[in-house]
C-alpha cells in the first residue's frame, strides 16, 4: 500500500514523502521533491515556485553566480560534443567506406572481431584509457574528452551497411572518370548518406553532452567541468556542500542544460526519421 506524507515544516521548506509497505511491514520513505514556499506561509496564494518571477530570478542566479559557473560548464559541453561529433563522424566514416568498399585480406574477420568489441562493457577499457590521457599529458583538458570518443564501434556498422548498398556500377563510373578514392568517398558516399550520418551525429553528441562517468575522472579544475559533472556537484552527489543543496538552483540548472538538446532535435527531427525509414529498408 502506498500513501504520501507531509514532512512538518522546517523553517521555509516543506518536503514531501513517498511511503510504501512490503508484505513484511517494512516502510520505505523515498524523498519525491522539495520546494522552498516562503510565500506560502499567508503572503500570496500563488506558490513562489509557481511564480514567474522566481523563476527569472533563480536563472538569473544561475548565471551569475561565481561559485556555480554553469555558461562556463555549458561552454565547455558545447565545444566538447561538437568537436566529438565532428571527429567521431571523420574517423567512423572513413573506416565505414573502407570496411564496405575496399578489398584487403582478413576484411571480413577484422569487422567481426571489431564488433564483438560493443559486448565488452566500457568500464574495462576505462583505466587503459586513463593511463594513455595520462601519458599523453592530456589530462583536464579537452583532448581528453575528445580522441578517446573518436573510435564508435556503432557507428562503424550503421554506416558499413549504409555504404554497403552503394551501386557499384556508379563507382565504378567515377573511377573511369579519373576519380580518386578521396574523391569517391567526399563527392559521392558523404552526400548519398548524409541521413544516416546526421543520425548518427545526434546520437554522438548527445552522448557526449551527457556524459558523466569519463569527464568526472579525466577533469579536476572546476573552470573545465561540463554540465553533467557540473550538476552533479551541484546536487551534492559528490561532495558539495549544504551551499549548493537549494533544489530551486538546481532545477534551473538542469532546465537550462536539456535546452541545446531540444534545439538539435527539432532542428534534425526530420533526418532522424528519415534514417530510420531507410535503415528499416536496408539502406535502400
């Protein structure tokens, strides 16, 4: 059975309590959400949360606080996940193109065995990567965010299958024309495929604007945090201090970083759909 309590009231703060009971009696009490109502003790009938001004003035907050920073940590996500994408769609490209165009021996057994790479869980491989940024002197820096993301194994697949479908009577065309493979591959297989790679560019950068785990190891300076890393100091997860525990701050935080999110899915809405249409249909 599940009820909802009401914390007492403690100063201007009032929590909120969800209880729920196993078939042993035991209760457990899961902290829902708290909201700061210093208007409602009689001031305004309205909520203070609920009011349009406390909401500018919390962004406000938010963006002038020295010790938060976030347009700081928002830049850093921002350059961190273009600069990625761009990379990771450069390098995955060009080993898509020559997986599916080219004829070198061990083809087929190289593609496997790189497949079978996405069953190993990346926590493995995390030290071996920590100990080359390290080597590298890459360490809190943007490089280190960057190269290491440079291999994707998914996208290497989408991709090779993508290429895959390419007439080859059309290539074989452009190379009695007197066109280079660099050529071949920029003039022709880039634009044929420019649905699937837009795709795979939103995955990729949305993957890297939520990346926690790898910016939190790799990065020590507070001016060089991104959003995820950012936020969750914020929230205290990681040892912040009482400081930084006003949950008004903190949801306009998290508010403003889902929204360069929201811009690249409306902008790309179309092309995702369309690249999942034509993957649903084998690339044809």
């Amino acid at each position: 059975m599940s009820t909802i309590h009401d914390s007492p009231i403690q100063g201007n703060r009032i929590k909120f309590f969800f209880t729920t009971e196993d078939t042993e009696g035991t209760e457990f009490k899961v902290l829902l959400t708290t909201f700061s109502l210093q208007s409602m003790m009689g001031q305004r009938k309205t909520p203070a949360f609920l009011s349009i001004n406390f909401l500018l003035a919390q962004l406000s907050l938010v963006m002038t606080r020295d010790d938060i920073n976030v347009p700081r940590w928002g830049w850093n996500s921002l350059v961190i996940a273009v600069a990625t994408t761009a990379v990771t769609l450069f390098v995955t490209s060009l080993a898509a193109y020559g997986f599916a165009r080219l004829d070198f021996p061990f083809k087929n057994v190289i593609f496997i065995v790189v497949i079978f790479t996405l069953m190993i869980p990346s926590q493995i491989y995390m030290i071996p990567n920590y100990l080359l940024v390290r080597d590298l002197g890459w360490l809190d820096s943007y490089h280190a965010l960057i190269w290491p993301a440079a291999p994707n194994v998914f996208g290497l697949f989408l991709l090779r299958q993508f290429f895959s479908t390419f007439p080859r009577e059309l290539e074989e065309a452009a190379t009695v024309d007197g066109a280079s493979r660099w050529r071949i591959y920029w003039q022709l297989m880039i634009p044929v495929n420019r649905n699937a790679l837009i795709a795979l560019g939103i995955f990729v950068f949305l993957h890297s604007w939520n990346d926690l785990f790898w910016p939190l190891i790799v990065l020590s300076r507070v001016e060089n945090r991104t959003l995820p890393v950012g936020l969750a100091v914020l929230a205290g997860a990681y040892g912040a201090g009482d400081s930084f525990s006003e949950p008004a701050l903190i949801m306009a935080a998290s508010s403003m970083s889902s929204i360069p999110v929201l811009i690249v899915y409306v902008i790309f809405q179309r092309r995702i759909t369309q690249s999942f249409m034509l993957t649903g249909m084998g690339g044809r």
